[in-house]
C-alpha cells in the first residue's frame, strides 16, 4: 500500500480504529490506521519507525496524532519532533 495518510495511535485503540473503519462500505483505501507509540524512542512502534516504514518520502503524506499533543506537557511534545 502507498500511504498517503496514517492514523496513529496505542496498539488496542488503533485495533479498535481499524474494526470501526471496516464496516463502511467503501473505505479510504489511502489512509491506514497505524499503531504507534509516541514515547518509545527506537521499538518496533515508535514515530521513527513508522515514519522509515510507512510513509513515502516521494508523496505527500499526513501523519494524524489527533488528541495525542494534549496529554503531554510542552517539552515532552517538541521532543516528539526533534
């Protein structure tokens, strides 16, 4: 698959996302729910992983975190990014 948007979350919310998308009818077959661990700075779910592994660094892509950035304070988050 060549993602061009990723949803991302912790293994057992990212099930959860990938079973609820399933019963339309029609998915988006350009976005794929990921799991991801944020914190984990080189495992198998961290951000830079997923990033190496997923995402086309010829296309654009989105890598969608939402809700994540406010369970953490501000240094936590520009760690993230760094």
């Amino acid at each position: 698959m060549s993602t061009t948007g990723a949803a991302t979350d912790l293994p057992a919310m990212a099930e959860r996302k990938r079973r609820l998308l399933g019963r339309h009818a029609d998915p988006n077959p350009q976005l794929e729910v990921v799991a991801l661990d944020a914190l984990d700075p080189a495992g198998p779910l961290s951000l830079e992983r997923t990033m190496a592994e997923r995402l086309d660094p010829n296309r654009g892509t989105a890598l969608i975190v939402e809700g994540l950035l406010t369970y953490f304070d501000r240094p936590t988050v520009l760690g993230l990014w760094a």
